[in-house]
C-alpha cells in the first residue's frame, strides 16, 4: 500500500511511453504512490461507447488526484475531447500553467511567471448555434461567481507561492459587460490579499508585453480563450511545448497534465521529451505537500539537461524517452 492512491492515465499517441517513463522518476523519488491504471480516449470509444469510461471517472472520484498523459482529440463530430469532458464532470475550473526558463534551453530572457486560465466558462461553454444560413454565433459567458472562484483561486495560489503580484488580463474596454465584470470580480478579491500586488492588463497590450519583457510578469489570471492563447505563448517563450506543464484543479479532484498533444507521429519510438508531464508529476508532488522530492526530481532533471548527453531530440540529443528519464533517476541517486 502506497502512501498516496493516484489515478494513472497513461493516455495515447506517445502518452503511454512517456508516462512509464515519468513513473519511473517519481517512483525513484521515494515518495511512495499506488498507482490505479485506467483508461481514457480514442479506443475507449470501440470498448465502452464513450471517450471517458464510468470506471475511470469512479477511479479519480475515489482518489481525488489523476497524473494524465496526452490524449487524441477526435477529428468531426460525435465526441468531444477526453479533455472537456474531464474539465466538465469534474468541475476543474482552474487551469495553472507554469512557464519558468529551462537553463539548458537557451532564451534571451529569464522567465518564471503562472498563467491561471478559467476553464469552464467564457466561448468555451460550448453555446454556439447558427443564427441563419450565413450567420454563426457563438455565445461568451462569464458569470460572476465564476470570476470570484477562480480570482479567488488564483490570489491563494499566489499566496502559498510566495507570488507578489497578480494581473487580470481582460478586454473590458470593449466587453464592458462580460470581461467587465470578470475585472470587476477580481478588483473585488483582491481586496482580501493586501500583501499581493494587485494590477491589470488589456490582453492585447499583454501579449506585446509579454513577448518584450516577459519577465516582468508574476501570476496571470485570465479568462478561458485569453487564457489558452496565452499560456501557449509562455510555453513558446519558455522552453517549448516538450517543457511545458500543467493542472486542472476543481473543489475537490485536481488532474495534473502536459500542455502538449499525444504527438502520434512519434507513438512507440521511445523518442519524446517526458518532461512536461515530469514537470506535471512535480506539481503533483508539490499539491501533496511532498517538496522535498519535488526539489529532487526538478534538480536532477536540470542537471541532466545541462549535461546534454542523454537528453531527447527536441533538445539536440539522440537519447530515447525512457534513457532520458533514466538518466535523471541516476543523477538523483548521486545528489541525495
Ligand atoms: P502535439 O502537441 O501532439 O504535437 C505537435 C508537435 O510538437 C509534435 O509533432 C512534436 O514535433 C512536438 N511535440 C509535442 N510534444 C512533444 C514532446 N513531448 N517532446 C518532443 N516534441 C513534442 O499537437 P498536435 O499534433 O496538434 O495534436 C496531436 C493530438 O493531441 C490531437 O489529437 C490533439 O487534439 C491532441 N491534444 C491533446 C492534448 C491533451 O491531451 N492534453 C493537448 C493538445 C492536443
């Protein structure tokens, strides 16, 4: 019996290769975890009717935390993402998505800010219908206790992080009334937090300034599509998408996942780069409290880039998937 239950979700494409691989890290952390495999994507459609089986959803209820790798999206109608549906059933309305420079990846700039997108409402709320043959529309929603949960959320994330500021970024100048009261709410919450420096940014001017000064930023706080554009951008400007990852939290699960797809072009070469759902394992391993094999892992997997002699393609090595993740599990025996 493991201290922790996790869901595992090894996912599809390259998902299962670099989830074994991420396993094999966090298992050699000691911090000890059972792990409950279960299924979720594409060929659950074939076996169960359904993207998301009921075993799967019962296997995250029961354990509150799922460690998910890259699912494929079906292409047309029918069915929605894996990824929708989860956010949906669990009611995971707050997606943090770190973007902090990787030293081995060279960048002009040093970067470390967290992107919190609102993953429930806004154009994503899946309200679109055509209004005659030649006019589609598709309806925003931003309700106020939604604003307030995920400002709120995104104030006590700060907070525990030792963050400084935090910055809504919004289009209220035009969208007075939706975006308006998103600004609103925040304004609202950030009166709780008077140690966190509370601002706001036009997302138009926030792009510009991100791709100028991108390390002047802290925390984001953003709503659904702002957020999504947004927090890939980071990604672009951190180390890429092989680095980049993330968590969906709601009030009582929270899935920690990659930014990136399944990549199925690479599926069975033992060829990616497993450290964005690494990166996801560490800020699993951080929401369990356990730091000090978060540190670990972080460390050695730095250190094993910055060699650069067993590190992936995407980072100018030939080292597979699983000697990549090997090499960190080594580097972190030699630095305990
Ligand atoms: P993708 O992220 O899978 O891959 C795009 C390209 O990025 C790849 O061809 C590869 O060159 C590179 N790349 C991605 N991950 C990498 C890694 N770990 N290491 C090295 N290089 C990497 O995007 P896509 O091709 O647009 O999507 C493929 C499938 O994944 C689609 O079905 C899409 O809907 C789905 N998808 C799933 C998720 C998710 O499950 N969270 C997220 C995005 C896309």
């Amino acid at each position: 019996m493991g201290k922790y239950k996790v869901t595992a979700l090894p996912g599809e494409g390259t998902g299962p290769e670099i989830f074994e691989a991420v396993r094999l890290v966090i298992d050699a952390s000691g911090v000890e975890i059972e792990w409950e495999y279960e299924e979720i994507g594409l060929d659950c459609i074939e076996k169960y009717g359904t993207l998301l089986p009921d075993k799967t959803i019962q296997s995250i209820n029961r354990n509150k935390l799922a460690l998910k790798g890259p699912t494929t999206t079906p292409v047309g109608g029918g069915h929605k993402s894996a990824n929708v549906t989860l956010r949906k059933v669990f009611d995971l309305y707050a997606n943090v998505r770190p973007a902090k420079s990787v030293p081995a990846m060279k960048r002009p700039w040093d970067i470390d800010l967290i992107n919190i997108r609102e993953n429930t409402e806004d154009c994503y709320a899946a309200i679109e219908h055509m209004v005659s043959d030649e006019v589609a529309q598709c309806l925003k929603v931003i309700t106020w206790p939604g604003s307030l949960r995920i400002a709120d959320f995104a104030f006590t994330f700060a907070r525990r992080m030792g963050r400084k500021k935090v910055q809504c970024v919004h289009k209220a100048n035009i969208m007075k009334m939706t975006d308006g009261l998103f600004l609103e709410a925040f304004r609202t919450v950030a009166k709780n937090y008077p140690e966190i420096e509370a601002g706001d940014v036009i997302v138009d001017n926030c792009s510009m300034q991100l791709v100028k000064n991108p390390q002047n930023f802290d925390v984001l706080v953003l709503p659904n599509l702002y957020g999504d554009i947004l927090s890939d951008l980071c990604a672009g400007l951190s180390a890429g998408l092989g680095f980049a990852p993330g968590a969906n939290i709601g009030p009582t699960v929270a899935i920690f996942e990659a930014v990136h797809g399944s990549a199925p072009k690479y599926a069975g070469q033992n060829k990616v780069n497993p450290s964005a759902v690494l990166g996801s394992g560490i800020m699993m391993l951080r929401h369990l409290g356990e730091e000090k094999a978060a540190k670990q892992i972080d460390k050695a997997m730095h250190a094993v880039l910055l060699e650069g002699k067993h590190v992936t393609y995407d980072v100018g090595g030939t080292a597979g998937t699983h000697e990549y993740a090997q090499a960190i599990v080594d580097k972190m025996k030699t630095l305990k």
